[in-house]
C-alpha cells in the first residue's frame, strides 16, 4: 500500500509540474491556453483531456477548460472531451482526497465534512449527482470531500461521468456560440438564443429538484398517517 501511495504521489507530482510549466511559458489567458491547444494538431484532444484531468487537483478553475472545448471542438466533441476531462480530473481527486487526506481528516473533520459524509452515507450516488447538477460546493472541493466518504470509486466515477453532462454542454455550448458569434455575429442569432434558453433551463434545474423533494416529502408524510 505504501509503495502505490509513493507511486500515486509522484505522478501528481510529474503532472503538476508538466502543467505549471505549461502554465508559466503560456500564461494563464484563455485565448493563450487555446492557441497552445490548437496548435496541437491531432494531439489537441488528448493533450486537453489530460490538462482537464489534473486541473480540478491543483484547484485551477474548469469553467475556462469548457469553454475552450467548446471554441475548439464544437458543442457535441466538445462536450465529450470535457466531460470525459471532467471525470477523470474528479476521479484523480478524489484519489489524492482519499489515500493522502483521510486518515488525517478523520481525526479533525470539520462539521460540514462530517454533515456531507452523513448524507453520502445516507443518499449515496444520488447526492453526488445532485451536486454535480445544482452546485452545493465548488466542484474541486466536492471531489475532496467525497473522497473522504466511503462511496466506492466505480460509483463515484459513473456518477460523476453522467451527471456531469448537463453542465458541461452548457459551458461547452456557450464557448461555441461565442466563437460563432466572432466569427460571423449576423449568422449567430440561433446560437444565441439555444444557449439563452440553456440558461434558463439550467439555473431552473435547483428550483424543480427543490420543489419536487418537497412534493416527495409531503406524499411520504401523507402515507405514513
């Protein structure tokens, strides 16, 4: 066990540097960050799956990373190396979460920590969906807290894989609109309006998960009298 912690550290090690360098020689702007990827050639998607997949570690925000895929790769490639990315940057966390900080966290866990590994106990993978699609906590820090829970990986990881779907797309779409837009700003009308009515329906999504949780709650009140 011990020999596969050191093994694990030193391939985030390895890659923290990889990208921090990258980070110094391109800067930290978008458009920068998206030359370099596009340069790429063939190599751009899987240069950016890996960049993806260590970004939510070194807390580095993914937002950008979306909006990228979308620029670069259009709304439909884009969202499958984003939410593939997305995964395994949530998966390498909570790796890193669970054989470097549990032992350490058990002992002085914080009462918010203590509340989300009681629900994840509780809800399983349906409290981490719900929070991949209504955003209780940033998503770098989700993945280091659920790696302190005792959900298996395999659960985490599928969990994570589809529900991270809807968000993604909408990131990725506004990054394509916004490249189609540039490009030509009169053929872009019906790319705006799709990514208007995406708003909508994304930031209405913790409204009708809340309410119908109420309407649940009432229904088992109701049998149970």
């Amino acid at each position: 066990m011990k020999n596969s912690k050191l093994f694990f550290i030193l391939i985030i090690i390895i890659a923290a540097i990889l990208i921090l360098l990258s980070i110094g020689r391109y800067g930290f702007r978008l458009e920068e960050f998206q030359a370099f990827i596009k340069n790429l050639g063939y190599l751009a998607p899987f240069i950016f799956i890996i960049f993806y997949s260590f970004a939510p570690t070194l807390f580095m925000p993914i937002t950008p990373l979306s909006i990228t895929a979308g620029v670069l790769f259009g709304p439909v490639a884009g969202t499958f190396y984003s939410v593939v990315g997305a995964t395994l940057g949530a998966s390498v966390t909570f790796l890193v979460s669970r054989y470097l900080l549990k032992d350490f966290v058990d002992k002085y866990s914080h009462n918010k920590i203590l509340f989300i590994k009681r629900r994840v106990e509780k809800d399983g993978w349906k409290f981490i969906a719900i929070s991949r699609i209504t955003p209780i906590f940033p998503f770098n820090i989700q993945n280091y807290i659920f790696g302190l829970t005792e959900i298996k990986l395999s659960t985490f990881f599928i969990t994570s894989l589809f529900s991270l779907i809807p968000g993604s797309f909408f990131y990725v779409y506004l990054g394509y609109t916004g490249s189609q837009a540039v490009k030509n700003p009169a053929g872009s009308l019906y790319q705006i309006i799709i990514a208007v009515i995406l708003s909508l329906i994304l930031f209405s999504i913790p409204y009708l998960i809340k309410k119908t949780s109420q309407i649940i709650a009432r229904q088992g009140n109701k049998t149970s009298l």
